[in-house]
C-alpha cells in the first residue's frame, strides 16, 4: 500500500489525539525510524526533537532493545498477572525500588502514565478510607499540571488553562494553589502550607509533577516546593504523590526528579521513558505504609487489575532500557544536550513574539506570546528536517539522549524556522 492510499484511509479511519475526525490535516507517513531519524515515505528523514512524546529517549531500533524483544517473545510475549508472576516484571520492579527514592518499595505495574496515575489517586483514597479517614476524597495540586486524558487524572489539570475544561463540572473539583514560580518564593511556600493546612480534613493527598509541568505549559520550578509540600502533608496526615511520568529516567538531569529536592513521596509515578519508548508500560510505586493501609482495609487489596498488567515484552524492553540508563553515562548526555539547546535557543529571546525561552536538562522550550500556528510550525519546522510538535503557545523539544551535538543544533535551528513561521 503505497503513502496516498494509507493518507486515504486514515482520513476515512483514524482517529489522531486531540483531533476531530476527521482530521484537519493530513498526517505524515512515517516508513521507518533509526536512531534519531524518522524516515518518510516520501524519502525525507526528519530529526526526532520529540522523543516520541519524550519516551524513546535510546533512540529507535536500537540493537539492546530490539534483543531483549526478540528473546522475549521466545519465551512469552504475554501471561496474565493474577496468581502468576514471571521474571521480567519481578526483575523491573527490583530495579525501580533500587532507584527510587529511599522508602518507595512496592510497585505497581500498569498500562500507562494516566492509569499509573489512577492507581496512585486509588491508593491514596483506599489508603485514607481504611485509616479512618473516609472523608478525606479530594485532591490538592497547584495550577498549570497535567496529569493525563482519564478522568480522575484530569481532575487534577489546570482547571481553565489545560486542555480539559470542557469537563468542568463533570470531573471531581479538587483543590487549587496558583502557579508555582520558577525561583524559590517565601510567600508561595506559605501558599502551598496554607492550601493543605486549611483542607487537611478533606484532602486524601496533593498530587504534583516536580521540577517540570509538562503538557500543562512546560514549566519549571524550585524543587524546594516539593520540600516544603513534603514537610506539610506529612504534618497533617496528607499523602503526597509525585507524577513523574514526563520527568523519570534523566529528562531534567537526575534520574528522578524528585532527587533535586532529596524527599520521598509516598506515592510515585513512571511511565513515558520506561520501556525506552518501545512499548506502553507504566509504575506505581508505594511506601510500606501506604500498601499495608491499603491492604488491611476494605477488601484487603488494592482495587485495581489491568489485562496486561506486568506484561512480560514491556517489562524485559524496560529492564533492557533501565540497563543501558545504568551502564552508560546518561547523565553527560543530557548535560551536553542542555549546553546545546541553550546555545541555539537563547538567541530567539529577541526574535519578534516570544516571550520566553527556557532550558532545563534535555528539555528546551520556546513561549510564544500568541498561539501557535501548529500547520505553520510544524511544516516550517519539517522544511528544515525536525519533527516537533507544538502546542498552544510553545514550541519545545525533548530529544533522544543519544542526539549528537549537530543534531542538537539542527533541531534548534527548526525550532528557530516554527517560530519565524508563527
């Protein structure tokens, strides 16, 4: 089937995220992908500044993942998780335990980052209920998150900025403080203590993705804030949960990034990079504390069992994945990526329209004072050989680590052509 008939059935067919459908453009057709480049069918080779929504951070077909894929369907590709266990996921959830944050211990294995993300907000809220403390149902967060597209996740977005307004009054109200300042503020940290001291009788836990807010506005903050938010839910009995489903695994410079604030949470949150970008495959992890609440209450377990939970192929491609973060010098990577990215964005701070630029490990991030022209980005940008994706007001990247310093430079120089084009 050669590009124009497979364009005409994904008109006819295909439903693309955050479209109408049909959609309102047409997509391009990706024929193969190898290291950082996706091929076309057209024969172009696009840089991928994207990582595939920042997941395929090894790059594609890399040698150590497509092995670990093959041997695994060798032996299973799939065997369910209930009464049954097997060695990749035990493996996996061995290593996440060694490389959280100390007192995270028990993992949770799932199909995405929003479901890892329903699972945590389900431990917190049967973990309160069997403490007795069944009135405390809501959630507390700070404006211009983004937890994911189901529905207890978006509850907890920006409520009037995020993409999910059009659900307000359907979802949960939950409980809100403003937008976290990029530099440590004394009178914002009173704001956070206030906010969960004034609704600690109804508040099961505060959600927060730390250091970066993704799709809410790519954002980055003080990891103060996330100390200062530990200090006082452990104070009022409040659980505190980490979303670091876009920043696990290197993104911002550590591996998690709640080691730049040096606290716990009781609940985490992984998915995205885990599998290195080959398969979907998310983590819950837990303190002892919480799943033995969970497991002496109602029902004595958590409430919760996905089809595909554990799923033997995603747990070996993310131990293979985990492996190579390890054996290699991930973290020069993301530095030199960081250096890059500052090089080439920092110049676009006085190009006409913007209103910031920012960089933050192998993140870089142009604002626009104006919305994007997302066909005009994306078409510039693809003219100079980058796939990005832009949404609302920004133009950004998250590359592969493995992007060298030329094609860091190229994908900068594609964000510079969106911008003109916007």
């Amino acid at each position: 089937m050669n590009a124009d008939e497979l364009l005409i059935l994904d008109r006819a067919h295909v439903w693309h995220p955050y479209g109408p459908m049909p959609g309102r453009r047409e997509p391009y057709v990706v024929e193969s992908a190898k290291g950082v480049r996706l091929r076309l069918a057209d024969g172009r080779e696009l840089v991928d500044g994207m990582s595939s929504w920042w997941a395929a951070i090894h790059g594609y077909r890399h040698p150590v993942l497509d092995a670990a894929l093959r041997d695994q369907a060798g032996r299973m590709s799939h065997v369910m998780f209930g009464g049954l266990t097997h060695a990749p996921a035990v493996e996996l959830a061995r290593t996440l335990v060694q490389l959280a944050p100390g007192g995270l211990e028990h993992v949770f294995l799932c199909d995405s980052g929003s479901v890892a993300v329903e699972v945590a907000i389900k431990m917190a809220l049967q973990a309160q209920r069997a403490l007795g403390r069944p009135e405390r149902q809501k959630l507390g967060t700070w404006r211009g998150g983004y937890h994911g597209d189901t529905f207890h996740p978006m509850s907890v977005c920006d409520p009037d900025g995020g993409m999910h307004s059009l659900w307000t009054g359907v979802l949960p109200a939950q409980v809100f403080a403003g937008l976290p300042p990029a530099g440590f503020d004394e009178a914002y940290a009173v704001e956070l203590t206030e906010m969960v001291s004034k609704h600690a009788d109804e508040l099961a836990a505060v959600i927060v993705e730390p250091v970066v807010q993704g799709a809410g506005g790519m954002r980055f903050h003080d990891p103060a804030y996330l100390r200062v938010l530990r200090e006082v839910t452990e104070k009022h009995g409040v659980l505190l949960i980490f979303d670091e489903i876009a920043t696990g695994f290197g993104r911002t410079g550590s591996f998690f990034a709640a080691d730049q604030a040096r606290v716990t949470p009781d609940i985490m949150c992984l998915g995205k990079a885990l599998t290195g970008g080959y398969l979907t495959l998310a983590a819950t992890l837990c303190t002892p504390a919480v799943a033995a609440a969970i497991s002496s209450g109602e029902g004595a377990g958590l409430a919760h069992g996905p089809t595909f939970m554990g799923n033997p192929l995603a747990c070996a491609v993310a131990n293979a994945s985990i492996g190579l973060l390890r054996a290699g010098n991930w973290a020069a990577g993301v530095r030199r990526i960081e250096a890059g990215l500052r090089d080439g964005l920092e110049p676009l701070r006085a190009a006409p329209g913007v209103a910031d630029v920012r960089v933050l490990g192998a993140i870089g991030v142009v604002q626009m004072d104006h919305l994007v022209d997302l066909a005009a980005a994306t078409t510039a940008a693809v003219s100079a050989g980058v796939w990005l994706r832009p949404f609302r007001n920004l133009i950004y990247t998250m590359p592969p680590y493995v992007t060298d310093d030329a094609d860091v430079a190229r994908i900068t120089r594609g964000i510079a052509a969106a911008v003109s084009a916007t």
